[in-house]
C-alpha cells in the first residue's frame, strides 16, 4: 500500500492504476468516519473498469496517523496536497459522510479541478446555522440499541449479519488512535454563499431512513447548488453504499457519464454475479422533479 506525505503526515493509499494512461479520468474516494480505504471494497471493482479509482485513509482513519489529533482542521488541505501529489490535473470526487467535508471544501476551493462531486450520505459539513438547527429538531428515522450502527439501517443489520460484521471489522481496523473529533463547521470550509455559487456538477445521495444525516437535509443541501442532482434511495440507511451497492454503483454511474466525456459511449454493466444480495428487487426511478429521484422497490405500489 503506497503512502503519500502529506502535510507533515503518511496518508496511505489505494490505487487501481499507478502507471495508468494520463486519458483515464481519476476518481478519488472519501470514507466517512464508520471506515477507512477498505470500506470501498463493493464499490471500486465496478468503477476501475471507467476510472483509475483512487481512495485514501484520512489521516486518525486506517492506517494514517493523525499525530495532532486535529484532524478535522486538516482534511481540506489534506486532499488538495494529496491530490497535487498524483500530479492529476482534474478528478471526480466521491464522498461517504465524513468525506464529504474535505469534498466540497476542496471543490469550492479548486473548482475548476473537479470535473463532478458525488456527495453520498452528507452535506458537507460547512457553517450553514440553518441546517445544523435543522440536524436539531428533525428526529431520526430510527432508533437504535447501544449494540446497533447508526451507520447502517436497522434492516440490513437485521437481515446481514455478516456483512454488519465486516462493516465493524473495517471501521476499527489498523486504527492508529482515537478517532479525530468531528463536531462542528470544518475548519477553512466553505461559505453558503460559495456553495450557492458553486458550478460543478453534484450528485446528492441520501438513504430513506438515514438517521444520521437524514434525507430532508441533503434534500435542503442539494436545492442550494446550482448544478445538482438528487437521489433517495428506499430502503437505504446512512451507508448506501455498502448497503445497496448495485444500486450506489449505479446511480452513480449514470451520473458520471453525463460529465466525463471518456466515458459518453461507455456501457456500464450491472454485475450479474454479486456477492451480496440486495435487499430489494431491480429499481424502478420516479422522478418527482426535474432535479429529484427516488429509488423504490418493485414491490412498491407505483404512482
């Protein structure tokens, strides 16, 4: 596993092609703070077919320290050094929770370096005192025993109790110390005003019953962006991505291929052998307006 030095600290890496073709567009991936670089394993097998695919762990996370124990305060000016160390001119960025803070920092920051952001399960992090009265007052869309995640619906944790396993295993492991304080605006992030003026493409993802972030407030984040989309997806607690990743790979997908030109005529294939069985049928998409999405069971009774 290569590391990166990286203001002062070795953030290890993941990356699927070292010594690809510079004409490959680079994605680079955000954990939250339920995992590390490994939480990508559902993810990245299907992406590396498009993408040189690249996910680090932020520094308190996997295996890079956090010496400070400051974390949050660097993660911005983490990403952008890191980047400029794979001496890429432009990447996508794709964002579980945590990650989303440093996500849209840095394409507020270099939005002319991100080619399209995929914000999954989060908004950002950033002072916008509306939305943390918000996280205030919304109560949550489940409620868990002190023995149960948050971060995954109490379905899946229910009906996968291997993968819920793995899911822990992958959250505490190689852990260097405690985990990185995480309260509060990030540290350098961007304004509203700058989100509002923000001309990237976004891909806003939230889960139906997520109980950490739940689904009204990315609603209420993705209005704020001027190029952005919106996706629900039924079913789905705080991680998306590791609960439904068919589903996550695809939306996913189809949002990409509109923004990365390579990838125009690109045929993205459902997986038709897959590790894991989803909790639902094949999605049916029912646009409740021009920027929004919902992703719902067949067995759903449809409109």
């Amino acid at each position: 596993m290569p590391t990166a030095l990286v203001n002062g600290v070795e953030l290890h890496y993941e990356d699927t092609c070292p010594e690809t073709d510079a004409s490959m567009p680079v994605l680079v991936f955000l954990h939250g703070a339920f995992g590390n670089s490994m939480s990508w394993w559902q993810n990245i097998p299907v992406f590396q077919d498009h993408f040189r695919c690249i996910a680090f762990d932020n520094r308190g996370f996997g295996r890079s320290p956090d010496p400070s124990g400051e974390g949050l305060k660097h993660y911005i000016n983490d990403l952008e050094a890191f980047i400029e160390h794979l001496k890429v001119d432009k990447v996508c960025l794709m964002a579980q929770s945590m990650g989303g803070r440093a996500a849209l920092g840095y394409t507020c920051r270099k939005p002319e370096r991100v080619i399209a952001l995929v914000m999954a399960s989060n908004w950002g992090g950033f002072s916008w005192p509306e939305q943390e009265l918000r996280a205030k007052t919304i109560a949550p869309a489940e409620t868990f025993e002190p023995t149960q995640i948050r971060g995954l619906s109490l379905r899946f944790q229910e009906k996968n109790r291997s993968l819920t396993y793995i899911f822990k295993q992958i959250g505490s492991a190689f852990s260097p110390g405690p985990k990185p304080a995480l309260g509060g605006p990030t540290p350098g992030g961007p304004t509203l005003k700058e989100v509002r003026s923000l001309r990237v493409p976004v891909l806003v993802i939230s889960g139906q019953v997520d109980s950490v972030f739940p689904a009204s407030m990315l609603k209420e984040f993705a209005a704020q962006l001027p190029k952005s989309e919106y996706v629900e997806v039924a079913g789905a607690g705080h991680s998306v991505y590791y609960e439904m990743p068919d589903r996550f790979n695809e939306i996913s997908m189809e949002f990409l291929q509109k923004h990365v030109p390579s990838l125009q005529d690109a045929v993205y294939v459902r997986p038709t052998a897959r590790i894991v069985r989803a909790l639902w049928d094949e999605p049916v998409v029912l646009k409740l307006t021009d920027k929004d999405k919902v992703w719902v069971p067949d067995s759903v009774s449809r409109p």
